[in-house]
C-alpha cells in the first residue's frame, strides 16, 4: 500500500479534490484581482476625454464649414455680377 494512503479512501478521488479546490482558489484570487484592479481606468478615462473632444471638434467644424460656403457664395455672387 502506498504512503499516506488509508485504506479505503480513494486516492484519484483526493487529488482531483484538492485539484478542484486549488484551482477554485486561483479562480477566486483572479476574479478579485480583477475587480480590485484600477490601472486600466486612466487609459477609459482619457480615451472618453479624447472621443468628446473629437465630438466637439466634428460639431464645430460643420458649423464652420457651413458659414465658410456661405462666404464663398457670396463671394462668388459678387465677382459673377461685377
């Protein structure tokens, strides 16, 4: 009979266990390093900064564009009826 084996138990049946509870254990301690971890928030944060910014800028720009035509039009009136 093997060394610290009781007569009765079953062996495989212990060492799929325990490798059950300590893979359940390195599951848990991922799952909580995951939660606790806040590196990753800087970069969301500033990606969501730059995303509004760009919103803005699109907003703006096809405000601008539309008084540039607007000039242009007006310019060209001008040159075509003098």
């Amino acid at each position: 009979m093997e060394q610290g084996v009781v007569e009765g138990e079953n062996p495989v049946f212990d060492t799929d266990y325990q490798r059950f509870v300590m893979r359940s254990q390195r599951v848990e301690q991922i799952l909580n390093n995951l939660l606790n971890d806040e590196s990753g928030q800087d970069l969301i944060e500033y990606a969501l900064v730059a995303a509004l910014i760009a919103l803005g800028a699109v907003t703006v720009m096809k405000g601008v564009a539309t008084n540039i035509g607007t000039i242009f039009t007006g310019i060209s009136t001008n040159l075509t009826n003098a």
